[in-house]
C-alpha cells in the first residue's frame, strides 16, 4: 500500500467539500476536527471546564454544545433541502444547528460525512483512478 494512500486536501477538510446526499440535495461539509472545529469546541466548553473533567455535565448541554460547533464548522451550507410541504430550506447556522439538535439521523449523516477519509482526498489522486 502506497502512504500517499492516506493524503488528504488540507483546504477541503477545512473549508468544505460538497457532498451529494440524494434527491438532489447536498452539503458542504468540513472534516471533523479541522483547525476551526478544535478551537470552537475549545472555546465553547470553557466554562464548562469543570464539569467536563468530572463527567458531570448534562447530556443535552452537552449535546447542545456539540451541535453548536459542528453548525458553526463542520455544515458549512447544503443545497436542496426541503420541508416536508416541499419548501427550501434556506442554510443558516442556526436553522444546521436546529435541524443537527432535531433530526439524529441527519446529524449521524453529517459526522460521518465529516470523519471519513475519503470525502477529503486529495484532487490529483481521485483523478489519478486511485480514490
């Protein structure tokens, strides 16, 4: 196995890669644990730091926080999601982060969009057959 194998697009993996889901909907998402995502979670657990080391923090603040830096770093934007009356849902971090807090399912989507690999290959190397 060539270790080129494991080369991933810095600028991707920050700054997103759009990602068809189906239907004619897709998202651009950043990799988990980029650069922005580290610092936000940082950031927003802060005054949390206590409860954070002592495992006592609430699971749906936790969740809450969790949700917060992945609308704000990782779900970047999305194209063609609708409501259930067939109406667009136009992207802004609080409706991501609303739509992560609601709907599991599309949040497990999300985080594992962001964690694999592959979605942030490097350009050259998809084109080159090897991706």
């Amino acid at each position: 196995m060539k270790i080129s194998s494991f080369a991933t697009d810095l600028g991707l993996e920050e700054n997103g890669v759009w990602v068809e889901i189906g239907d004619g909907a897709s998202l651009l998402i950043a990799r988990m644990g980029n650069p922005k995502y580290n610092e936000h979670v940082r950031r927003t657990a802060q005054p949390y730091k206590r409860q954070v080391r002592n495992g006592t923090m609430d699971e749906n603040l936790s969740a809450k926080l969790l949700n917060a830096s992945i609308a704000a770093t990782i779900l970047l934007d999305w194209k063609g999601l609708e409501d259930d009356k067939g109406k667009e849902i136009k992207y802004t971090r609080a409706t991501a982060e609303q739509l992560l807090g609601d709907l599991k399912d599309f949040r497990a989507l999300v985080v594992e969009i962001a964690t694999e690999q592959q979605t942030f290959r490097r350009a050259e190397m998809a084109e080159e057959g090897n991706g």
